[in-house]
C-alpha cells in the first residue's frame, strides 16, 4: 500500500485566486506536492447557482480524488458556503475536506471578542450568511457586517489592481455605511490578498485586514502533523490544471502565486 504522505494535497478554486491559498501551503509546507484545479470555464463562482457550483464541485473532486489526493482544499468561498457538506459527504473517508471558512471563523473568534468585524465577498458567499451563522453559533460577541463586493473579483481577474480604476471601485465598496468604525476586515474571497494593501491602505492601516490563505495552511499543517500525514521528501513537483486555457490566463498566475507556473488544459466536461 502507497504511503499516505506521499500522496498530494489537492486544491481547486473557481479560477486562479486559490492560487493564493496555494502559495500559502506551499510557504508552510514545502514538501507537500500540490494539483491545483482552476474551474476558469465557470469562474467565477460568485454569481452561480448552489446547485452549479455543487456540481462543478463533484467533478473537481472526482479528479483530484483519481489523482489520489489525501487532501482537497476547497479554496474558493463560494465553494465553501455552497458544496462543503455536500463534498464531505461524497468523499467520505477517501479524503479528507478542508474549506476556507471555518480557518477564518476560527481566527476571529480568538482575536476579536466582542467587536465588530466587517466582511466583503461574492453575492454567493454573502447571500449564505454562512459566516454570521458559524460566528453566532460561537457566541463570542461578534457584530458581522456584510457586504457583497462583485466587481473585485473580475476587477483582479482582468489585472486591474493598484493603480486608479482599483483604487475608485474599492473606495465607492469600503465607504459603505455598513463597513465603517470596524475593528477587522475579512477577505472572503480568495482573490482579494491580491488587493489587500489597497485595502488596508483605505483604513489607514487602523482596521486589520484578514485574509484566509494563511489560516487554511495552518488548518492544513495541523491536520497533516495530528494525522501523521506530513510529508518530508523535498522538492516536490506540482500540477496546475485548467477546465479552460488561455496565455494570457497563464501569464496572470505569476500574480497569485509569486512564480511562473505551467497550466494544464483539463476539461470537466467532454
């Protein structure tokens, strides 16, 4: 029988802001070998139905489950609000599931008690009030003020970030009533580290921006060390795959994940 921790971590994401996440694990983990699934024939995820988002969900999983994953990390959060029970259950005991929420909902409940804690997303992910819930189930004393931001992710996905088309669009979303005299800011959307300087900039670096990618690798690591699953062969060698390719899609993953990577075209759908 192979070697559990030998086998890779698998990580999908709508397009290629789960790169982020990616970069993170790699960061944390040096010898975990990742495939990486962008769904970029679908993205972006924000403003699909539950039951699409589901379904590109399966198909994913399927993939990365042939490709003997012994982890897959959903790294989009409308994925996560969406298809995470739902995968956990068909996946069962084949793999194990870890989203981008409950990492964050964790991290704010320990860093700030009774305060009032901002949020920006997809309209998918907002809609789900998924983080209000878990955050009240915790009972912590945490005000959640939510706001969906659905311009951001075609804004980045199109390279238009610090400069001052970025700028004017997340001034008009962050001076919202709703997102003013905030303690925290979360990221629910994998694609906005990309623009987290601008954000915190806007605050004036009063308010602390989070963003999940580092708390999903250390969700991850703490899984893989309680598990005995960690590997420790250096240098390994990752896969990115496409459900749609593109060159200039390709060239754009240097942003998200620091380093030219070579993608894969891999349809979900023949």
């Amino acid at each position: 029988m192979e070697n559990r921790a030998l086998q890779p971590i698998g990580i999908f994401d709508s397009g290629i802001g789960g790169l982020t996440v990616a970069h993170a694990i790699q960061r944390a983990l040096p010898c975990e070998r990742m495939i990486y699934f962008g769904d970029t024939a679908h993205l972006p995820y924000g403003d699909k139905s539950e039951a699409a988002i589901q379904a590109y969900s399966i198909k994913i999983a399927d993939v990365l489950l042939k490709m003997n994953c012994k982890v897959i990390v959903i790294a989009c959060n409308s994925a996560s609000s969406a298809a995470y029970n739902l995968l956990r259950e068909y996946v069962g005991k084949r793999a194990h599931i870890i989203n981008v929420i409950d990492p964050m909902v964790s991290l704010v409940s320990q860093r700030f008690k009774n305060k009032r804690v901002g949020l920006i997303g997809t309209k998918r992910t907002v809609q789900s009030n998924v983080y209000a819930q878990k955050l009240e189930a915790l009972d912590q004393g945490i005000t959640l003020h939510q706001l969906a931001t659905p311009l951001l992710v075609h804004m980045i996905e199109e390279g238009f970030f610090d400069n001052r088309i970025s700028h004017d669009i997340i001034d008009q979303y962050l001076s919202d009533p709703s997102l003013q005299n905030i303690d925290a800011l979360i990221l629910a959307c994998t694609h906005y580290p990309l623009i987290k300087a601008e954000i915190s900039a806007y605050y004036h670096e009063r308010v602390a921006v989070l963003d999940s990618s580092e708390a999903v690798a250390t969700s991850l690591l703490n899984y893989l060390e309680e598990e005995h699953l960690r590997n420790t062969i250096p240098n390994p060698q990752h896969q990115f795959l496409v459900s749609d390719y593109t060159e200039s899609f390709e060239a754009s993953t240097r942003l998200f994940f620091g380093e030219v990577v070579h993608l894969e075209k891999h349809r979900l759908w023949e």
